[in-house]
C-alpha cells in the first residue's frame, strides 16, 4: 500500500499571499489529520476531517482552513501568509472510525517557507 | 486542558548503552499514550502505543515503554541504542473521539560511536 503522500514537499511563498496544500491519505484511510510543526512551537493539531466533515479544530486563526473531498484526499489553505506561518505541515491519515486513539500514519510533510 | 511534557529536550547515548526518555502528561483520565520518531527531513513513524491492558507494551525497532497511571508517565525504553536510533522522539496522547494528538517538545537523541 503507497503511503501517506504530500505535495509540494517544498514551497517558497511571500508575506500576504496564499497558499494551498495537498495531502492523499493511504487508500482506504477516511480520516486526515493536518499538524504545523515549528522549532518554537513544536507540533501543533490544526484539524481532523473524516468523511468531508471537519470535526475537530486546533487552536489557530481562522486564516488556516482545509477541506476534504470524497475521495478522501484533502487540502489545507493558508491565506494572507505570514513569517510565522513559515513551517513543516504534516499530514496524517488514520483508518478507524470512531474511537479515539487510532494509529495515524504520517506523510512526509511540506515544508513552507515565507518571506 | 490537556498537555505533555518531554523534561529532556537532548540526550546523549554511547552506542550500546541503554536508554530511556521521559514522558509525563497531565489529565484526569488515562489518555491513549503513543511515541513517535522524526528522522530529519522525514515526517513521524510509530514506535508504539498504549490504550489498555498490559502497561508495559513492546514496540518496533526494539523499543519498548511503560505505563505509570500513578506517575501519569509513560517512559520509552531501549537497552541497547544503535547509531540508526539517532532521531527526534515525541510522545503524544490523544483522548476525544476523534484523532487529535497532543505532542510533547520532542527530544533529541545523538549516539556516541
């Protein structure tokens, strides 16, 4: 089975432009996870979508938003970039249901930088 | 709310000798408790997880941890560290309905030829 998968693995954008990100979960997963992680704030949960539906958030604002489409694939867009916002998201997919603490499989993150 | 502390941010091992880094958590309830390694550049790969049961759980790569309700700790050992376990280790639990993990600040295991 092919893994978690993201793209782009690297990408260059400017301060006040926007960004979207693509991750494909492994084939049959119907959750993904979306995760920043930061040298200063180490991994942060962004959200959770299962079945085109967001059902859980992190604490961030509101200019990070993802979506989830039918076939699982998901992206996540960060509008009016800032420095801060330059990170590695981490993708993760997982293929249980309901109960908390399923395994999750990560993918191999895209890292973003902005200038 | 709920969160999770790695109180070594480095460790340094010589090959061959043993090690165990330190996790503790904070929440009444006993969450679901996982450890993760990063190699650099590369995103996280499953070492191992505790949901119930046995509180000593063995994991891949020879590691094993264990689970301390009394300490809220959850410990990730190895006796015997090779140069490839050279890697960033997070402990991360999870409690909702849901795949929200918390993570601690990670540590950074060198190993010493």
């Amino acid at each position: 089975k092919a893994g978690v998968t993201q793209t782009p693995r690297y990408l260059i954008k400017t301060r006040g432009q926007q960004v979207t990100l693509s991750c494909s979960p492994i084939s049959g997963h119907r959750s993904v996870s979306w995760y920043q992680q930061t040298p200063g704030q180490g991994l942060q949960f962004l959200f959770e979508y299962f079945s085109e539906t967001q059902r859980n958030k992190g604490n961030f604002p509101g200019r990070f938003s993802g979506r989830q489409f039918s076939n699982s694939r998901s992206e996540m867009n960060v509008s009016t970039l800032e420095l801060g916002d330059s990170a590695l998201y981490l993708c993760a997919s997982s293929s249980l249901l309901t109960s908390a603490g399923n395994e999750q499989f990560f993918g191999p993150g895209t890292r973003l930088t902005v200038l | 709310a709920q969160s999770v502390t790695q109180p070594d941010i480095h460790i340094t091992v010589s090959e061959g000798a043993s090690l165990e880094l330190r996790c503790n958590y904070s929440y009444g309830a006993t969450p679901y408790l996982f450890w993760y390694v990063q190699s650099p550049g590369q995103g996280l790969q499953l070492l191992l997880k505790y949901f119930s049961g046995d509180t000593l759980v063995q994991g891949i790569k020879g590691f094993e941890a264990e689970f301390k309700r009394s300490q809220s700790s959850f410990n990730l050992r190895k006796p015997s560290v090779h140069w490839s376990d050279a890697a960033e280790y997070f402990c991360a639990v999870s409690y909702n309905a849901g795949n929200m993990l918390t993570f601690g600040g990670g540590t950074r295991l060198m190993v010493k030829p």
